[in-house]
C-alpha cells in the first residue's frame, strides 16, 4: 500500500471543500473525505497485521524512499511501525468524530472544515515520515491550523490564547530545527533509517538531544512549558479543542519517543531530567485539575497529568514503559476528544461550563451526562477501562528499570 493516501486523501478533501459554495456540501465533502481516511487507516491495519503474520519483521513496512532535494539529502521517505499505525487509526478517528461535531458550525464554514482537514494532513505525514526534515515539514504544516481555530472560531480571550499557543509552540519548532540542523551536519542526512544504523559521536547526542526533546515536549506539554494548553484548550470551538488534544499533543509525544530512540545514549544521560519533570508534570496537573471550575479547564489540566505518564514512560526507556506511554496516548486521545465532545454538547443546550452551575445534569441530558462520566472513569484509571492498563503498564516499566 502507498502511505502517500494518507496524505492525498486530505489534501483531496480540502481542496473539494474550498471548491464547494454550498454548506451542505462542505458538511457532506468533510464527512466523506474523513470516513475515506477512517477507511484506509482501517485497511492499513489489516495489511499490517498480514504483513507481520505472514513473518516480515522489517522494522518499518510500506516504505517509500523519493529524492526531493538531493543537494542536501532531503528525502520523501515514509513508512509505518506498530507505533506509527496506532497513532494513524487514533487520527483517523479523532477527525471523524471532529467533523461530526462541528455539523452545526455556520460561521466562514468552508474555511473552518478546511483547516480541519489541513491539521489532519499534517498529522498523517508526521507520523508516516522516516525522514527528519520531511517529519518538521508535516509538523508546522498541523501547527498553523491551529492558531487559526482558535483565533477566529474560539471564545473568551480567543485571541490571547491563540497567540500564547502560536509563541509556544514556534519555541518548540525552533528548538527542533535546531537539533535536527546538528544532526544534519554531524550526519549529513536527515533519513532517520540511516542515522539509526551510525555510531553517533556521544558529545553530539547530549548537546543536541535537549533541543529536539524540549521542543517536541512543548507540543506534549511537558512542564513547565505546558502553559499553552489551559488558555488553548478553553478558547478553542469543540472540534479544534478534540484536536489539540486528541491529535497535537501526540504529535510531541510521538516526536520524543523518535528522538530517544534515535539518540539512546544521550536519552539515557539525561533520563532522571525526563522522569522528573513528567512527575512534577503528573502531580502538578492532577492537583491544578481539583482547583478548577470550568468543565474545558479541567480536562485540559487532566490532559497535562496524562501526557506527564507518556513522558514518564518514554524517559524509563524500556520495552515495557514504551509500551505504556504508546496505549496511554491512544487512551488518552481517545478519552479526552470524548470529553471535550460531551462538554461543548454541554455547553451547547446549557451556555455554561461552569461546574457549579450544573447541578441536576443528569437528570435533564441522561445520555451525555453517561458519556461524560465513562470518560471520567477512563481518565481517572478505573481497572477495566484503557486508562488503567496504559497507566498500570507504564508503573510496571518503571518498577522494571533497575
């Protein structure tokens, strides 16, 4: 299969919106384009599953190695693993459920389903690249939608909030392209494959990989640069907050997970700075969230404890930590696009998010209100639910690491 769908698919969809005149078009144009992506995540998966049941044990399946700019060794080379996959079929998703969501958006709607779409661009080509420079392209191709989002269709401080999002998350930028322009030149690639296979200078490693692990942390919300999220999450419309959550802040995670592998002794140098700031990160918004009265601010501050675990399992740096950190950002894009899904239905029939105002909640809206709580239930780790396992997964790394 050509990953190169993933990205075509979107690009197709966009360009079909901004064709069309009519809003049911738009609406039906963006359903159609994100249950086609849904489609061939799906189909992705199954050949995958073929794939490694019929014995490949290539590292990485489906891959596509084009020259873009051979003076500097810029590839188009893309390609997929378990952990590449799983963040595909959690995009996919996310967006279908985003276009749903934001059925009844009036307001400039042709523009606001096609940074939908645009955002879910730049995640498929994030995730599918084995390619360093073609990985930063993706990135800042998601970054853009969302300050617009949020800037236009956002609420309260709206215009605050975007460009505290867009300052932060181009400080993150900065600093990966500065750890990616120190590996080009110690390396003279940016092909990730190639750069696995060298024997990297140590004294490289260490002083590039903070640059590449803090910018990347940023859009995770690693502390203390997570004070973009509260401010973003609150402001932004339901969809564009599903998105932050569900889809960005794994774009950050993910970008860590790369970068720890692709420089391990460094990663293993600096792993106590890792582990301490994701605790203080996990502790830290688990206490912010109790002090919160707004519904969206809640599950923002939640959405910083939670990333805190995927940190924390990456700075363990063993298979099992790894595995947890990879179930809790599906876990966790799931369960919190729920959320902010139930919470703009709240706020849609109710006006308010405001939790002392919502008393008797479950008795006037029973349906949502019982979502609402499942994902509660999942946030806060209740065995049976995919918060438990992530979390539970993650602790076993950790008692693991000697």
């Amino acid at each position: 299969m050509n990953l190169s769908l993933l990205i075509l698919l979107p690009l197709l969809t966009a360009l079909l919106i901004l064709l069309s005149k009519q809003l049911a078009q738009i609406r039906i144009i963006g359903l159609a384009g994100s249950l086609a992506q849904l489609g061939t995540a799906s189909w992705l998966l199954k050949l995958y599953m073929d794939q490694r049941a019929a014995g490949n044990t290539a590292t990485h399946l489906f891959e596509t190695n084009t020259v873009w700019f051979k003076a500097l060794n810029i590839n188009y080379h893309i390609g997929i693993d378990g952990i590449a996959l799983s963040m595909i079929l959690l995009t996919s998703l996310i967006v279908v459920a985003g276009i749903l969501v934001s059925w009844t958006m009036e307001k400039l709607s042709k523009e606001y389903f096609f940074l939908l779409v645009l955002l879910s661009m730049g995640a498929y080509g994030f995730f599918i690249s084995l390619d360093l420079f073609t990985l930063f392209f993706f990135l800042e191709v998601a970054v853009i939608p969302k300050f617009l989002l949020i800037g236009i269709w956002g609420s309260g401080k709206k215009e605050n909030s975007a460009m505290k999002l867009a300052l932060m998350l181009m400080a993150g930028s900065a600093l990966v392209f500065v750890g990616l322009m120190g590996i080009y030149y110690n390396t003279n690639t940016f092909d990730m494959v190639e750069i696995g296979k060298m024997s990297m200078n140590i004294g490289v490693q260490k002083f590039f990989f903070p640059f590449l692990f803090l910018g990347f942390g940023i859009f995770a919300a690693l502390f203390p640069f997570h004070t973009w999220v509260p401010d973003g999450h609150a402001s932004a419309p339901t969809a564009a907050s599903m998105f932050l959550a569900g889809i960005s802040m794994k774009l950050g995670g993910y970008g860590c997970l790369r970068m720890a592998a692709l420089m391990p002794d460094a990663a293993h140098s600096y792993s106590w700075i890792i582990i301490l700031l994701a605790t203080i990160a996990i502790i830290y918004g688990a206490f912010a969230t109790l002090m919160q009265t707004d519904l969206k601010y809640i599950n923002a501050y939640s959405s910083i404890s939670h990333c805190g675990f995927v940190i924390f399992g990456i700075g363990m740096l063993n298979k099992t930590s790894i595995n947890g950190a990879v179930i809790q950002m599906v876990s966790h894009g799931l369960m919190t696009a729920l959320f902010f899904a139930a919470i703009g239905m709240i706020y849609s029939r109710t006006h308010t998010r405001m939790v002392a105002q919502l008393g008797g909640l479950l008795k006037a809206m029973p349906f949502i209100s019982t979502v609402f709580v499942i994902a509660g239930l999942c946030s806060l780790g209740l065995p049976g639910f995919s918060g438990f396992v992530a979390e539970m997964t993650v602790f076993m790394g950790s008692w693991q690491n000697p």
